[in-house]
C-alpha cells in the first residue's frame, strides 16, 4: 500500500463510522454498504486478452481494451462482448508470430441464471483485426441491435441477422474506417429516425520509427506521432454511412481522442458532444440547432485538467452528480482525473475539493464510471486503473457520494476485488442479473476481465426505465429521462457510450432510497416530445414506448 492509498485510509477510518449515519440522512438507507463479488470464473468467463505479442512494449499495445453489456438476442438479459488484440506486422515483436491465429473477440450470452455461454463461433463475431473498443446500435431499425468493432486498421462492422448470428457488413456499410479507432458513440444526428455514429481515432502510430525517447519509460509517449481526426458517419436507414465531419464542423485535423460521448448539457434539448484527448486540450461540441456545432471547451473550462494543465485524458463519463438538473463530466486520466461540475455556461473543476484528488493522484486512470451503486440516489464514481507504459497494476477506485459534494473512498469496505491490482483499461457497468443493481465488468491488459456482481445495491429501491422508439424494440438514444420521487428529482440521457472504449447497459436506472413510488416519469424522446407517468411503483423494469406521430 503506497502512501497515498494511506493517507486515504486515514481519511476513510475518520468517517467510514459516520457514512451510515450519514446516508440515513439523506435516504434512509440499509447502515450496510454494498459488496462486488467477483464472479467471472463461476459466470463461465474464460476470456483472456492479450496485446498480441509477448511483451507490451509500444504504444497500441498499451492502449488496451474495452468492454461492453448489450442485450444482441433481445431477451431481456445482459450479454457480454470482449475485444482482443492480433499479431500484427505494424507492432508486434516477431517472437510473437506463434500467437498469429489463436486471439479472438468473445461474445457471451446471459443464461439468466448468473451464468454466461461462450456463443462467438456460432454467432460469427470473433473479428479479424486488432480491436481495442466496441459498441451496438440498431442501425436498421428491425429491433435487434448491431455490433461495431473499433479496430488498429480497418474497423469491423456486423448487421444482427435476430436468430443469433451476424453478417459482417464492413465494407459495404461504409464504417470500415482504415485508421485507428477507439470508440464510436451512436446518436441520431439529423433527426431522420434512424442511428449514426461517431467515431473517435488516435493517432498515427509510425510502425515503430520514432526511438527518440527516455529508455525508462518503455516507450513514446502521444505526443511523438500525429493525431487522426475523428469522423461523423451519417446512416441512410439501410445500414450504409457516408460521411459528414467537415459538413458538421466536428474536424479536429490533430485530434488525438482516447473516447467520447456525448449528452444534452446545456439543457436545450440538442446532444452535446465531449471528446478527450491525449496530452492536449480536449474538446466540447456544442450542437448548434442548423446541423452544425462549435466547439467550446476552453470558453467552458472544460478543454484542461485543474490549474490548466494539459493531462492525458481518457474516457469521459458524465451524471447529474449534485441532483441541480444538468449533466457533469467526470474524465480519469494520468494525474488526478477532473471532476467538472456543469455550472450552466461553464464547467468548474471540483476534483480536489471533492475528494477525489487524494485518491485518484496515486494511479493512472482508464475507465470512469458514474452510478449509483448503492440506489441511495447520488452517483458514486468506480475508475479502472493501470500502469501506463509498464505492466504494472493498480489497485481500483470506488468513491461513494455522500451528497453534499463529497467522495468517501470505501474501496477497501467494497469487496476482495478492491484488495488486489490489476492492470486495467475499460469498464463498463450494468444490471447483468436483473435484481436491481448496477454491476461492474473490467477489461484488463494482457489477462481476463472481471465481472463484478452488486450484492446488497438493491436494498434501496430503484427503478430502471426502458426508452423505446415507436417499434417498441430499438432504445431511443439521446432521450432524456426525468425522474422525481422523495422530493429527489435526477435527470440521465440514454446515451450507453461512456468511459474508456466500452458501452453500458441502456436501460437507465435510478436509485430511490426510501421511496417506494415514484411521483413522476418524465422522457423527452428524441423527437422533442415529452411522455410523462405518475405516480409508478418502484424496483421494476419499466419499458415506455415513444407514441408514433
């Protein structure tokens, strides 16, 4: 244990006897905190990634890979997607040829009872390329979601056949982007019904050229080769994508984006889209309402770390972490993460008087979760975290909100998982075995992930609502969905693209503490219009359909 993990534990034992105290305030809570089980071995997860090659030693190798929850055969249960990585010519040291032909992706289907089949093969998924991110949309609007690949080299793209295979339709969609990808955000930017995607690329990785750098390290860092711009990809309801970057005004030529996503945070109804990059300024695209956007991370604060310090951003994650109805950001990376709280035309970093400096500055942060874990009400923060240039572990972060702007570190209260180092990348988070909860799943570098069960999140009540399209199948992405109970109101987008090269459950859910009913479900649906419930019994799945005009 270093010493700022100590010193955390310090500030942990002086409070951890008052947190119950405290949440009985606030929610009336259970006095006990929920636990992460580590399930993966008994869920029959027996994935293991590697970076293609006997040693990680440059920089694609050290980017990793994310994860992803997402319902592909439509039964009502979280399925599992794992990226991998490939021999490749590019990167890989040549006493890593003997792996060439035994890495694949994995597809895991739920089997509803807490564990997982291994169904790659038969659903056609495992992939060809190094891939390090993935994430699915309906792309045709048949009710079934499909699956993207974001690849080193040609990204890969497979249209859900619904009987539990997939077509690979990359090149003939349009979304076979030769550059570097790490993630794509889905969204419907023109408003047409239908799903189009954008897509975040690295850089230009120069084939091991560049030796100019300190030996210790291991390897160049970012800022030795060029960014790649990202891409907007426009879809004509069929599947197939032309596109439309510049048109939009999204071209950042030396952009070098780690992850995206995108939400409506300055409450006009139009999603906003934040990209971080990698040691330089990240950026904020406002939608402008004509198609366009204009960027405006700098005038916002929200373009540098704390003090205007150029970090190594990672993947952004937002919530409405102070319940005062606009959405924050929260973006780990190799400092301290920032924590911006959403201010209406600004962002203000709270990361330090928040609490989260103290235990975040120790690691280099990955993936970023905002949620409620314990369905008290306030979203708590998990991040993934890794060394890096060196296969060195790190310890996980979990910081409870105790809704007076405060994070407690309760990682080492939070299960065995907390008490071990992993070298992770992407996370994600979902209800995998529908009780209620929201779970955790771990990409790890060079090793398996891990899927972390909630035991004891459903005491509090809760609500997860299901925002469906007028098909009454496809999630209506970039809704908004409002929910008041207690005289809590809490306000999400559904938008499952978060975090570090990985997708969410799209079903949102919201914790109630105490309430058993909630007084009011308000969704704006992508349309502008507005759907409301009253008076809606708590702990259900509530699927709402958007009415057909």
């Amino acid at each position: 244990m270093n010493a700022a993990r100590t010193l955390a534990m310090v500030v942990l034992a002086a409070v951890a006897a008052g947190i119950a105290q405290n949440s009985a305030a606030q929610s009336e809570p259970s006095s006990q905190l929920p636990t992460f089980t580590d399930v993966t071995q008994q869920a029959g997860i027996d994935f293991r990634h590697n970076c293609g090659d006997s040693k990680m030693d440059n920089i694609v190798e050290g980017t990793g890979a994310g994860a992803m929850f997402f319902d592909f055969d439509g039964d009502g249960w979280l399925d599992i997607y794992l990226v991998n990585g490939r021999w490749h010519p590019d990167f890989s040291d040549n006493r890593g040829r003997n792996l060439r032909g035994k890495l694949a992706n994995k597809l895991y289907r739920n089997n509803h009872d807490g564990t997982f089949a291994d169904v790659t093969q038969k659903a056609g998924v495992a992939g060809r390329s190094y891939a390090c991110g993935a994430s699915a949309a309906d792309i045709d609007n048949d009710g079934d979601l499909d699956l993207y690949v974001l690849c080193y080299g040609p990204n890969e793209l497979y249209r859900n056949n619904g009987n539990g295979t997939f077509t690979d339709i990359s090149q003939e969609s349009g979304l076979a982007d030769p550059r570097w990808s790490l993630q794509a955000v889905w969204f419907d930017y023109d408003h047409d019904g239908d799903a189009d995607v954008y897509v975040v690329n690295y850089l230009e990785y120069d084939k091991g050229a560049f030796r100019a750098f300190y030996a210790p390290t291991g390897y160049p860092g970012p800022l030795s080769y060029h960014g790649q711009p990202d891409a907007l990809y426009l879809n004509d309801g069929s599947g197939k994508f032309t596109e439309a970057t510049e048109k939009a005004k999204l071209l950042n030529p030396e952009g070098r984006g780690m992850g995206a996503t995108m939400a409506d945070f300055d409450n006009d109804g139009r999603l906003d889209i934040y990209v971080a990059n990698d040691a330089m300024a990240n950026d904020f695209y406002r939608d402008k309402g004509d198609g366009t956007y204009e960027e405006e991370a700098l005038l916002r604060g929200a373009a540098f770390g704390e003090a205007g310090q150029g970090v190594s951003s990672m993947g952004p994650t937002f919530g409405d972490v102070d319940r005062d109805g606009r959405l924050d950001l929260y973006i780990p990376d190799m400092d301290y993460g920032c924590l911006l709280m959403n201010r209406g035309d600004f962002f203000e970093d709270k990361t330090t008087p928040a609490g989260l400096a103290v235990v975040c500055g120790q690691y280099v942060g990955w993936g970023g979760i905002l949620f409620d874990y314990d369905n008290d009400g306030n979203l708590d923060l998990f991040v993934a975290n890794g060394d890096a240039h060196k296969e060195f572990p790190d310890e996980a972060v979990l910081c409870r909100n105790d809704g007076k702007g405060n994070f407690v570190d309760v990682a080492r209260l939070s299960g065995d998982f907390f008490h071990k180092e992993y070298l992770a990348r992407g996370a994600t988070w979902g209800d995998f075995d529908n009780d209620g909860d929201l779970d955790l799943l771990v990409a790890c570098l060079n090793d398996g992930p891990r899927l972390l069960r909630n035991d004891g999140g459903n005491r509090n009540h809760w609500l997860t609502v299901e925002a469906k399209l007028p098909n009454g199948k496809t999630d209506a992405l970039g809704a908004r969905i409002t929910v008041t109970a207690n005289g809590m109101k809490q306000i999400q987008d559904l938008i499952p693209v978060r975090g570090f090269l990985s997708q969410g459950d799209p079903r949102v859910s919201f914790g109630l503490g105490q309430a058993a009913t909630v007084d009011e479900v308000e969704i704006r649906w992508p349309n502008g219009r507005t759907t409301k419930m009253t008076q809606v019994p708590a702990n259900q799945f509530l699927r709402v359909v958007q009415p057909a005009e």
